[in-house]
C-alpha cells in the first residue's frame, strides 16, 4: 500500500505538469496539431523515457514508447491521447498514458516476455477537426484518407495541420499494424460517470464499450391561439413531444444496461401564447449490446408513431447515426480483474457508455480498458478530478496486470 501512495502521488505530480501545458482560460484546452500539442511532447518524452522506453514519433502524431521483448516476442499496446476537449478536465485521457508509464517504470528491471507500446496519440476527442481517432484508426488500417481535407474552425484543413507539424500525412497508409503479432490493446480512463465512486470502487473492468445510435423526429400539429381554442380541439405538437420524452425515460429505465435521451428540443412557433405548432427533437440510444439498442430504437420509433396518430400529429423520424458496441477480450478482462483482486479491490465490471481510442484499436487487436473512479463522476469540465490514491491503485494492478500476463498473439 505505501509503493501505491507514492505512485499516486507521483501520478498526481505528472498530471499537474501536464496540465498545465494549455491554452489559456478555465480548465485545460489542448487541440491535436497545436502549438500546445507541441509544448507537450517533451513532457510525455521525458515521462516514457524515466520508464525506460525508447520513444519516437509516427506519421500520425502519435507518440510511441517502446520497450523491447525476447526476440520474436509479441507485443502489448497501451495509451490513451494527449488531447482534451474545450475547457475540459486534467484527467480524460492524458492520465491514460501516465498511469501505464509509472507500471512500465516499476518493472524497468523485471523481463517481460513481450514488448511493450506505450502509445499517445494526437486526436481522440474530434474537438478540432470533425473527425477523430486518427491515430488508432492509422494502425488498424481503418483511416479514410478524405478525412485529411476536413477543416477547423478557422478553415485549416486537418492535412495542413499535420504537415505545419513536420508529419507526412501521405504516409499513413503504411502506419498499418500486422494484427499477428500483437497481444492486445489496454486503455486506462477516469469512468465519467459516478458508478465505482458510489459504490465505494477505485477500480473497474469494461465489459464493452457501448454503440450508439442517434434519431431526428419532427412532430407536426397545428400552431394556433393559446386563449381560442378549447383543449379538446388542440393539436399540440410539444404535448406530443413531452409524451414521447416520457417514454423514452421510461424504455430506458425499465431495461437494464440501456441509457436513452433527449438532448435537443426546438419548438415552433415559441412563444408565451401560442399551441406549439412543431416540435423538432433528439433520440440518443446507448447501449452495451447492439441488439439491445436497436431493439429500444424500433420500439420508440413505434411509440413516436402511436403518440402522433393517438393525438393527430404528422411524424417525420429517422435514424441519422449508428455505431455498434465495441465488446472487450474476454481474456484481457478476466487479467484485469485478477490484478484488481490482487490489489485489494472486487474487480467490478461495468459498460462504458463513452467512446474511447479503445473502439478503434478494436478493429486491429483485443481490447480491454480499466476504468478509475472520479469525484461525483464529473468529466470533460474543469473539476474533473482522480484523488492520487485511486491512481495509485491503478498502478499498482497494472504492475500485476503486467507481471502476471503471458505472451498471446492476436
């Protein structure tokens, strides 16, 4: 327990400096390909280098550590990225590649019978550029190419950024990893959410990443005179649209592991004294399973469709968006949570309901991911917070994590 006090702490000191390499204002902003991006490498350099890995960079802006196996030996991928949201927390991803270091570093002197990857990549969050994930996307040979002439905000193409930044973007293609020889992939995140912190958990294993998928629904009545005409006579679209907000709550609460929200409500015409004419909303569905969530899509979209005949509303309702869940390596749990056990926690399992690096590196190597709890759950917020203690605890089953595994190929 005291190795893991110290190692808390020493976490704790990396992720002060770390954030302090922002832009200005609350929190910590660092966009991929920015002069921050740049400030921040030789911090991450020095930190894989004191664990004794050999670091370099990729076409990708990926930061690569490296310690080396027995010939022939298969290798390990660990990391998470550099890059934070606007005005976001100290913790979301950065802590990814601290944490993973400080393990490496603790078994400089001990052989593994693998290498080892330590790996920061550039742009996970997509809060630059529309699109994200470069970098695990590079290695699992999943990157569209057409993504390099999407622009930021003030209309620099994502190519131009990356060659600003002394990278080659045409050179990506050939960052694509041989799925043979790697082991597996393991990403270590705060959970954003209040589950391991409400039941008293430092530490938990992802069972899954979860899909997602996303519907636009227009409900249509008739706007018409707030003071004129009776109840019984309305066709009052937000009416609608409150019922259907409340069927939404209520599929989701009623079924375990699914999370379903609207998120964005437009009412026309929108003022004080008027019958809402049209109502514009949101459908997000999560799930760990796919058929869970496209089964609560198709039962909501049946109910939307109850609602506007029952009330004599026009319905318009698509889904705009889907992404299936990423499931973790059996396997790779089942050593994250030995480890855990090892080190004095139940080895909690749990889904996660955000999108990692983990869901691309899916499409190259097993995946696993080893969630940290944080104070009230709170993320991508300047109060985001890991008390050292809950790093510590980290660390040390990552130490165990590693020392127990044995070689595997993908």
């Amino acid at each position: 327990m005291h190795d893991a006090t110290n190692r808390g702490a020493e976490a704790a000191s990396w992720i002060d400096r770390l954030a302090k390499i922002s832009e200005p204002g609350p929190g910590v902003t660092r966009m991929p390909f920015s002069e921050e991006h740049r400030r921040v490498l030789p911090l991450l350099t020095e930190l894989m280098q004191a664990a004794g890995l050999d670091v370099t960079m990729d076409a990708a802006g990926t930061l690569i550590g490296r310690r080396d196996g027995p010939a022939g030996a298969p290798v390990l991928l660990m990391g998470s990225h550099q890059d934070s949201v606007r005005e976001g927390g100290a913790y979301d991803g950065i802590m990814g590649i601290v944490l993973p270091a400080l393990a490496l570093g603790a078994l400089r002197e001990r052989p593994l019978p693998f290498a080892v990857e330590l790996l920061a990549f550039a742009d996970e969050e997509g809060a630059r550029f529309p699109t994200a994930l470069m970098g695990p996307r590079a290695l699992a040979g999943s990157f569209d190419m057409a993504a390099l002439d999407l622009t930021d905000a003030d209309g620099i193409s994502l190519r131009r950024a990356m060659t600003d930044f002394g990278l080659d973007p045409d050179a990506l293609p050939g960052l694509r990893r041989d799925p043979a020889g790697i082991m597996g992939w393991i990403e270590c995140h705060i959970e954003q959410g209040p589950v391991l912190e409400a039941e008293g958990e430092a530490l938990g294993v992802v069972t899954a990443i979860c899909g997602i998928e996303r519907h636009s629904a227009r409900l249509t009545g008739e706007a018409a005179h707030a003071g004129t005409v009776p109840m019984a006579l309305r066709r009052d679209a937000l009416a609608g649209a409150a019922e259907l907000v409340t069927a939404v709550e209520a599929r989701a609460r009623a079924t375990e592991g699914l999370l379903a929200t609207v998120g964005a409500l437009r009412v026309q015409p929108g003022v004080v004294n008027a019958v809402p004419g049209a109502v514009d909303l949101t459908v997000e569905i999560r799930a760990p399973a796919d058929a869970l969530r496209e089964a609560a899509g198709a039962e909501l979209t049946a109910e939307a469709r109850r609602i506007a005949g029952a009330r004599g509303l026009g319905l318009e309702m698509s889904r705009t968006y889907a992404q299936p869940a990423t499931p973790c390596d059996p396997g790779l749990q089942d050593a994250l949570e030995a480890a855990i056990r090892a080190t004095g926690g139940a080895g909690r399992r749990l889904a996660s309901g955000a999108t990692h690096d983990s869901s691309a590196m899916a499409d190259l190597c097993p995946v696993a991911m080893l969630f940290l709890a944080c104070r009230d759950g709170i993320s991508h917020n300047p109060a985001e917070y890991c008390p050292p203690e809950v790093m510590g605890r980290a660390v040390a089953a990552l130490v165990e994590f590693l020392a127990r595994l044995a070689p595997r190929r993908g």
